[in-house]
C-alpha cells in the first residue's frame, strides 16, 4: 500500500481544486472511481450509470463537482458510454493528446481538478451540430437533475 508513486497527479500550481494528495483521492474516491478519474481506466460499455440516461440536468465532474456538460448536448451514440456533442462550455474540460495503447486519441480532462473523463472522437457521421463525440465515463460524472424535470 505504501509503494511511492510518481506524484505528477498531484501537483498543486495548475490544479486549483485540488490541493489534494493521491492518497487523498484514494480516501475520497471509490476505488473504481479513482481507478477512472486518478489512473485514466474506463468503466466497461454498458455497465455506466448513465449510458442510456435522458433525464434533464446536469453533469458535474465526480471528483470536484464542477459542471461539464448537460443533458443538452447527450445525445445516443449506442457506444456504452454517454455520449455528448460538446461540454457545457470551453474551458470546462481540457485535451491532451494520448498515443498510449498503440492509438491516436484525444483524452478529455476536468479542466479543473485534471481528473479523467474519456476521450473525445470527431467525424464519425453521427449527425450532431459539431460531428464530435465526448465519450466519457459514468463512473466521471455525477448527474443533478434540472429543478423541472418533469419526466421522472
Ligand atoms: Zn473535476
């Protein structure tokens, strides 16, 4: 338990909500949480709490509650993970480039806490305003369903 890990997650100058330790994610975090938000792991398709979700609201990072995106721009991308055509606003969530696992991909940050969310896929035909997919992790997000939704 006491291995020593390389503390570049925990650097406090850029990540204003998170003065928080590795260890402190751990105690704070569930372990398939941190495995997702801390490690950058992704929960399996299908299994998420919000994969097929249609409820109106909000989606707050799960580490430090900012909000990220809204149930405006989710749409059904039958992927297994939610599905969304851009963040709440830019500035909301940060990109960097991923080439781990032999792929070229853009992994998608909370820009806040630089918790993990999932990765972001453009020009795959699915119709939306912005031809791109933010496909991220249930496990990422915590839903706070608007005031007036009256669906439920
Ligand atoms: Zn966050």
């Amino acid at each position: 338990m006491s291995t020593p890990e390389k503390s570049d997650l925990t650097t406090t100058a850029a990540n204003p909500a998170a003065g928080r330790s590795d260890e402190d994610w751990r105690q704070e975090l569930t372990p398939e949480e941190y495995h997702v938000l801390r490690q950058a792991g992704t929960e399996r398709p299908y299994t998420g709490e919000y994969w097929d979700t249609h409820t109106a609201g909000v989606y707050n990072c799960r580490a430090c509650g900012t909000e990220l995106f809204t149930s405006k721009e989710k749409f059904d991308s039958h992927c297994g993970w939610p599905s969304f055509w851009a963040p709440l606003a830019e500035g909301r969530v940060r990109y960097i480039h991923d080439r781990t696992l032999g792929m070229d991909r853009i992994e998608v940050r909370c820009a806040n806490c630089d918790s993990h969310l999932g990765h972001v896929f453009e020009g795959e035909g699915y119709g939306t305003p912005t031809d791109q997919r933010y496909c991220i992790n249930s496990v990422s997000l915590k839903l706070v369903p608007a005031a007036d939704d009256t669906s439920a």
